[in-house]
C-alpha cells in the first residue's frame, strides 16, 4: 500500500472500526467526540466528501495518514503498515455517501449520571443470561446511568485503562469515552489476552483460579490488538484467547509472530465456538461457582 492509496480508505470507517463516539450527521460531515481526548462535547469533525477530519480543540487536521500518525504516534511507513494490517479489510475506493437531511438526524451527545454497583434486576437477568458469575461481574464491572439524545439509559459498564466505559444491555452495545484496553494487574509473569469483557467473565466464571495466578488485558476492540507490543514484552508467556472467527484467527497469528515464541493460542479450549462466552452459554447445565 502507498500512500495515495491509503488516502481513499474511507476514514469515518476507521473511525467506526476503532469504536469513536458518533455525535452528528449532517449532509457531508460527520461530528464525534475526539479520539485523542476525553470530551463531551464533539469537536472532531470528518468531511465526508473530502475525506479530510479536523479537530476543533487542537486546531489540527489533516487526511487519514495525518490521522493514523497522530492517534497511533507513529510515522508515515507505520502508518501505512497498520492499514494495511488492521483495516485491510476497507474498500480501498471511495464510496458515494448518501447526504441526509439535518431534520432526519438528532444532535447525539452523553452524559454519565450515576456510576454504582450492579444491582438493576434488568441488567442482572441479562447477566444470567449469557451465563455469568454475578459475583465477578461486580467485581470488576459496575451499572452506568447516562443520559443520551436526551433520553435517560443505564447499562454494565467496564472500564478501560482510558477511563472509557464499554456499555452492554441486552439492546446496547456502545463505549462512552475513549475506546481502548483494559489492563489487569496480579504481579504475575504470564498474561492472557482476550477480545472483550464478557469472555474475560466467561474465563473466570469457567476456570476461577485463574483470577489471581494470571495478569489480563482485555482489549475491547480488536484494532487495539496493535497497541499491546509494550504490555507483552514484559511477560514470560502470553495465552491468546480471541474469537474464533477470521478476523480474531487474523489477529491472532499477527500476535504468535510478535509473540518470538512466548505466545500461545489457547483457543482450543472452546474450538467448537466463536468466543469463549459463547462456550460457556453452551454448557449445560452452567452453575455460578460462588455465593454471592
């Protein structure tokens, strides 16, 4: 990939890829809340017939190579290298984007009210419905209340190392905040690696030993799979638990190749299922291991 290629690469795509909070469409521009800060109030504008972005609150802005230097602090030869690795999957042509009428879009923003212990009933029956320890889930997961569109919503929030929140309902699945991992730390010389919350509950739930004989990071998002070169350097033995799927295979053998040889793909334990949530689901019948 070059460079002129890499600038038709559609960057409101990236931009959904990496989980970026979209606030407004209007006609040809789309409106988020900056990648590169924490805000409630969106700045970061994306032109879509230029294919340009600029941010208000740093006064900077540029095409996608500007973007993927700036938010992944890297130069042009890095850049290109990670498109071409996680976003190769893109169209690499522009593609006609339809124009919408300002009355059809709402003006989105956010807020969290309330941040507290998992207690609604609703969220809890969800909970036990993909077959979670509850015990573990408020331990490291808590009920968020936030206000969007105006409307009032609530979910199970996880936090990241960010202080993002992945927000899950039985009808919701949003990250309020800066999307990014989540580091997990027992002091201990081998790590696992998994693609979201609910398989590191499911792992727990599944093998609760592990909770303290091993340091997690959960990634919330496999594009920040990239980003984790540093965190595993400074283990013995890496475990790579992802999906299942082609995508999460793809991420995998790229992280075995960094890994020299300390990695290993511990998928196996749930072949004959996506994720490892979805092993846990098909267990039957499944017992919470704890008294809550």
């Amino acid at each position: 990939m070059n460079c002129e290629t890499a600038k038709t690469i559609k960057l409101s795509s990236i931009l959904d890829q990496m989980g970026a909070c979209k606030i407004r469409t209007f006609n040809h521009e789309i409106w988020y809340l900056s990648p590169f800060r924490k805000e409630q109030t969106a700045s970061f504008k994306v032109d879509l017939r230029k294919n340009l972005f600029y941010d208000f609150g740093e006064g900077f802005g540029g095409n996608v190579l500007d973007f993927m230097m700036r938010y992944y602090q890297c130069d042009i030869p890095n850049a290109l290298k990670i498109l071409r690795e996680d976003f190769n999957s893109f169209s690499f042509q522009q593609q006609p984007t339809a124009v919408l009428d300002e009355e059809t879009e709402q003006k989105k923003s956010y807020e969290i009210t309330t941040v507290q212990t998992l207690s609604n009933p609703v969220l809890l029956d969800y909970l036990k419905s993909r077959k979670l320890n509850l015990e573990l889930c408020r331990n490291y997961s808590c009920e968020v209340h936030y206000q969007l569109n105006g409307k009032n919503y609530f979910g199970v929030g996880f936090k990241n190392d960010q202080n993002g929140f992945e927000i899950r309902n039985k009808y919701v699945k949003i990250c309020l905040g800066k999307k990014w991992f989540t580091h997990l730390k027992n002091e201990s010389k081998s790590v696992v690696i998994l693609e979201s919350w609910s398989d590191f509950m499911a792992l727990l739930t599944l093998h609760p030993k592990l909770e303290k004989t091993h340091d997690f990071v959960i990634l919330n998002s496999l594009v920040l799979s990239s980003k984790i070169d540093s965190i595993m350097e400074r283990y013995e033995r890496v475990f790579l638990t992802l999906d299942s799927d082609e995508a999460g295979t793809k991420a995998t053998q790229k992280l075995l190749e960094k890994g020299n040889g300390k990695c290993t793909d511990f998928r196996k334990i749930y072949s004959n299922s996506k994720d490892l949530n979805e092993f846990l689901i098909k267990k039957s019948p499944v017992k919470n291991n704890r008294r809550l």
